[in-house]
C-alpha cells in the first residue's frame, strides 16, 4: 500500500478525544484527525515524531490525518483503516499462505447477527472463507506484539461469529495485521480484556484459523513484511 503523496513530518503535541491529535508542523501547531478508536498505549507520548497525510479533499474540516507514530525505535502504522485494504492486498498477490487458491473476494458482506465481514473469500469447490481483520500496534515487552489495547465487546462478538461460521462448515480466518516490523510473536492482552482472551481460545478451540502478519512500515508504503507465531 502506497501513499498517494508525500507524508508531512511532525512532533506530536497530545492526543485527545480518541479522534484528534495536535502536531507541531516546523513551529506551527495543527489539528489532525486521529484515525484509532483505540488506546493507542505507547503511541500518544507527546513529542514523537510523527508522520501525516493531507486530503485534497476542500470539505473536509480536518485536511490532516496521522498515519505513523515514532515509538521504541521503528514506525508504527496506526491508521486502522488500513489493514483491510493490505489484507485485501496481500491475498491478491498471493503472499498469505492459506488463503490462495480462491476465484472471489468480496469486502464488507452481511453475514451472522447484523455483522459485516471485512472479506468473503470464496472459490469453486471450496468451502467459503470468511476473514475477519483487526489491527495492531500494541508492544509493552520486547518482540511482543499484544491486541486489543483496550476491551472490545465488538472484537469479542467477532470471534463469536467467526466460530458460528465453522459449525455452518464454513472457513473462518482471525487474521491480525502488526503495523510494525519489530515483532517476533504475538499474544492476546488478556490483562487488558480478559473477556477478549476467553473468546480468542474459544473460538481457536471451534476451529477460527488464526494468522499474525506484520508490516514493513515506512514513509513511502505499508506493505505485509512476515508471519509471526503466537504464544500459548
């Protein structure tokens, strides 16, 4: 995934309100939107270095969206709308082992309890493959890339649906998309939503297929870098 025009350099100023970020730009201080639901634990440190994108949109009120963090020494991709488009990426040029091989990929398609599945995979004479994708960035130790960073009922009811997907003799893939390169494993933050942990082995017990795949991650382009394997 390339960026379509050169990212602007920042210092980041605060975080706030979940959506917004001020970043000191070269002595000037502007108002960014801050494209992460999430706690984003360890990126919100003020003074890292940071990388924006601004939109040609004229209507848009906030022209500046973050998309890179500085932090522990690499970049950190935190724009959670990017890892279904490099997910959607990666399996077209076939480089996630286990999902080639199908004639057909849909993104957003309804499915389950007034859900959306982020992609549908599906092929003749194969079963269809639902994929759901979830970012990640969270590090707290060395080597260890964790998610959530925060409770997500939303994630939880996820992993409900993927397992109700292989009782139906569906395929149901978690993949996990680590917007840095500086991972070696991976586990779930069960200290940080233990609700989420107990759906994650229950759902791997049901048969949800489980992939972590981290990303090369750079001024220029985001692109899937490597598997990583998971604890426990």
């Amino acid at each position: 995934m390339h960026f379509t025009a050169p990212l602007i350099s920042g210092n980041l100023v605060r975080r706030y309100k979940r959506f917004l970020a001020d970043v000191d730009i070269a002595g000037r201080v502007e108002t960014a939107h801050c494209p992460n639901p999430g706690a984003m634990l360890g990126l919100d440190a003020p003074g890292s270095r940071v990388f924006l994108s601004r939109s040609g949109n004229p209507k848009r009120k906030l022209p500046l969206t973050l998309e890179i963090v500085e932090a522990d020494g690499t970049l950190v991709g935190v724009n959670t709308a990017h890892p279904n488009r490099l997910a959607e990426e990666a399996i077209g040029t076939r480089i996630i082992d286990g999902l080639r091989g199908y004639d057909t990929l849909r993104r957003e398609v309804r499915y389950g309890e007034n859900s959306r599945i982020d992609i549908l995979l599906s092929g003749d004479g194969r079963s269809d493959c639902y994929v759901e994708v979830k970012n990640v960035h969270l590090c707290r130790r060395q080597g260890l890339m964790e998610f959530p960073d925060c409770t997500t009922k939303r994630g939880a009811k996820h992993l409900v649906e993927l397992a109700r997907q292989v009782e139906m003799g569906h395929r149901a893939v978690m993949l996990f998309i680590v917007q840095r390169d500086d991972g070696d494993r991976f586990s779930v933050a069960a200290d940080l939503d233990p609700a989420y942990a107990t759906a994650f082995e229950q759902a791997r017990d049901a048969g949800v297929e489980m992939m972590v795949w981290s990303c090369r991650v750079s001024e220029e382009e985001i692109s899937l870098y490597r598997p990583l394997p998971i604890d426990g």
